[in-house]
C-alpha cells in the first residue's frame, strides 16, 4: 500500500483483476492492417468552431468527452455501454487517434467519434461553454521530471478551460497512478472552483477496476495503486 495523506482518494487493485488474457486485446496492432478514420474521426481543418455537438452526432443526448483517449479502449467500451451518450476521445498522438477512429469503427460505435488535437487547444477554440457533462482524464502523462511539469495537463491554466465547457453540475475525473502527478491534480482541484465530490466508476469499469482504460489494464497488473478525483460543477 502506498502511504499518501489523502488515502480516501487511493484506490488499490488487486481484487477481481481480470485473467491476463482478457487484458491486452489490440486487434490490428501486430498485423499492420490499414486504419480508416474517415466515419469515426474529425478532422480540425473542417470542423466548424464552435462545434455543433447535435449536428455532429444527430441527436442532442448529452456530451461526454475524454482526454488523451490512447487506443480508445474507454471510448470504445463506454460508447457500446451507453448508446444514449455522445462521445469524443482527444488524442494528440496521431497513431493513437487513428487507432481509436479505426476502433470505432469497427466496433459501430456512432455515438462516438476521435480527434487528434491538443486538447487544451480544442477545449478552448471547438467546445461551446456549458455543453459537456462529464470531462475523462484517465492516466495523463505524469512527465515526472520536474523540468518537464509544465507539459503536464492538470494545472491551475486547465482547470478554468475545463469549467468553461461543462454544463452546470458537470462532472470532471481524473485517475492517475502517478504519487506526485496526484499531489498537484489533488491540489489544483481542490484549489479550483469545482465542488470535490465521490468518484463514480464509469458505467463499463469491470468489478475492481477504476475506469477500464488500456493504461489502467496494463497498470493492475504491475500491481500498482490508482489515485482518483472527481470535481461537479457549482450550478
Ligand atoms: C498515458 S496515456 C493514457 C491513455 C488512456 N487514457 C489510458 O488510460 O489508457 C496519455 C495519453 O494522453 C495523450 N495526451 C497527452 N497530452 C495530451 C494533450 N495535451 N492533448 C491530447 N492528448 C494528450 C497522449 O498522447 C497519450 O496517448
């Protein structure tokens, strides 16, 4: 158990981890298949700002966004989990984008849809104020060296940017299994506007697992503990 002052927000795995098998399953990885992004990804240049989320997925369910999607295994499970929501995953590495936009699909997966941006970027130029109810940010790098915690994206300057487009009552959570990200994440959100409430594993997190992400699979299996925050919105 690693020894923390806020162990309430400490999540430690090693109940009802998955089998080993079921863990790693990146169809398309190893066999250099063609990744077709043109149904499920969005490309920035067309796009128009701001985003027009009932046009973009004809309907108006309510908006869920996650950032640094990786290969898109939230995405992709939370969208077949909860066709009723709209998604979109925010990926800056472009094999990780196309990957996911492959993904989606693949899987039919139409209340979802990847981008490859930065995200602070995108939150700011393509996303109406008060038009996302729950912002994902599952195991952002940690960039521990400490010439490099500027890269990082929880900070005092993203907190506003993520506020701005959550409707009232949103939700954002962070998970990361990083001890001196989650000193400054615990930090920065407890200093920020956001109300600090319980953490709620998203509807496709299996029985011991914080969220289901492809980092989180690969990180219970090193045995390692998961730190978590969830911050609402003041309506
Ligand atoms: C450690 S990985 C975690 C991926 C996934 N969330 C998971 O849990 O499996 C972090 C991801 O965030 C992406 N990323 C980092 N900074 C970003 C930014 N500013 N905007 C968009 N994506 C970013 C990285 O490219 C990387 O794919």
């Amino acid at each position: 158990m690693i020894s923390h002052p806020s162990n309430q927000n400490l999540i430690q795995c090693g109940q009802d981890i998955p089998a080993p098998g079921l863990l790693f399953s990146l169809p398309g990885m190893q066999n250099h298949r063609t990744l077709q992004t043109d149904s499920h990804g969005l490309d920035p240049e067309t796009l128009p700002r701001p985003i027009d989320w009932k046009t973009l997925f004809g309907n108006d369910h309510s908006v869920e966004v996650e950032i640094g999607s990786g290969k898109g295994t939230f995405l992709v499970n939370e969208a077949l989990k909860r066709p009723e929501v709209n998604f979109l995953g925010i990926e800056w590495a472009r094999w990780f984008y196309r990957y996911t936009a492959d993904r989606l699909r693949r899987r039919n997966c139409d209340n979802a849809r990847a981008i490859r941006a930065e995200a602070g970027f995108f939150l700011d130029e393509f996303v109406p104020a008060e038009s996302v109810s729950t912002l994902h940010i599952y195991f952002p790098d940690p960039w521990p060296k400490a010439r490099h915690h500027k890269r990082r994206l929880v900070s005092d300057a993203f907190m506003p940017k993520a506020h701005r487009i959550l409707k009232p009552g949103g939700l954002i959570q962070i998970v990361t299994d990083h001890v001196d990200y989650w000193e400054q994440i615990e930090r920065v959100v407890r200093a920020s506007v956001f109300e600090v409430v319980e953490f709620t594993p998203p509807g496709d997190a299996s029985r011991g697992e914080v969220v289901g992400s492809n980092f989180e699979r690969k990180f219970i299996e090193e045995g390692r503990a998961f730190y978590a925050i969830a911050g609402r919105k003041r309506s």
